[in-house]
C-alpha cells in the first residue's frame, strides 16, 4: 500500500489532484470569507474602532468589489449587500472624511 502512494506522490496525477484540491479549499474559504463579510454587523464591530481601522476595512471591502478576476466571484446579491456595508461604514465617519471617501 506504501509504495503504491509513494508512487502516487511523486506522479505528475498528484501533482495536479493537488493543485486542483488546493483551488477548491481557496474558493471555498473565499466564499465564507465573502459570506461572512456580508452578513457581518459593521455598527456592532465599529464600536471600539478608530477611523484608521474602519477606513482600512472599507478599503478591503472596496477592493473585493473592484477584483472582477481571482478567487472572489460575487453575486448581485453579494455586492449589493457589501456596498450596504460600505455605506455604514461611511455614515460612521465624520463628514470630513465622509466627503473624502465618497469622491475616491
């Protein structure tokens, strides 16, 4: 049985049954990674935060919806939900920097 996977390790069948294993883990733990990013409740985690850590959280969530291509593959739904987020976000923030970061 041992040298039969040894075998089977070193193929070039493993290779690519690994490669092909490793893509399916990244997207899944990208769609619940998206998933919970939706379903979050940005007012509660906003609470002890400082503008420079909800802004960086609004920059990350603004790059999810920007990246057409890579592991992320958003639905409608999905986006809309995360533009919801940005936009509680922003109401956060003082108007300054409201201002600021609806122009970018």
């Amino acid at each position: 049985f041992f040298s039969s996977l040894r075998v089977f390790i070193k193929s070039i069948n493993f290779r690519e049954w690994l490669r092909a294993r490793q893509e399916e883990a990244n997207a899944r733990i990208c769609a619940l990674y998206v998933d919970a990013l939706c379903k979050a409740d940005v007012n509660f985690w906003m609470k002890d935060k400082s503008e420079i850590e909800i802004v960086d959280f609004l920059i990350k969530i603004r790059g999810l919806l920007r990246s057409s291509s890579g592991p992320y593959h958003l639905s409608p739904l999905q986006q809309s939900l995360l533009r919801a987020q940005i936009d509680a976000l922003i109401k956060k923030l003082p108007d300054d920097l409201q201002q600021t970061l609806l122009i970018t």
